[in-house]
C-alpha cells in the first residue's frame, strides 16, 4: 500500500509539474482546453486521480 501510494502520489505531482511547464500559470481558468492541447498528459493525470480516489480495479483499491 505503501509504494502504491508512493508511485501515485508522485505520479501526480510529476504531471502537474508537466502542465505547468506547458500552461506557465497556476490559475484553472486559464487552464482551459488541456485536454486538446496535452491529450495524453491529460490522460495519465485523470488514471493518477482515480488510482488516488481509489477506484476498482487501480493499485489504490486495495487499501
């Protein structure tokens, strides 16, 4: 559970610094359209959320 948490949290904290990169702000509502601009950093940052809200089926599920 641990390194599972580990994995996920830094998975996270690795994609936001990716969208930060790529937007150069922290405000969301300039944030608009990350999804046609960046799909499969998009992608991977919506599995990270749903493993850390521990959906079926992800490595956060078994906790």
């Amino acid at each position: 559970m641990m390194i599972s948490h580990g994995l996920i949290a830094s998975v996270l904290f690795f994609l936001a610094g990716v969208i930060y990169d790529r937007t150069h702000t922290m405000v969301m509502k300039d944030m608009g359209g990350i999804g046609q601009a960046i799909p499969i950093v998009f992608a991977l940052f919506t599995i990270g959320a749903m493993a850390s809200l521990a959906l079926l089926g992800m490595s956060g599920f078994v906790g």
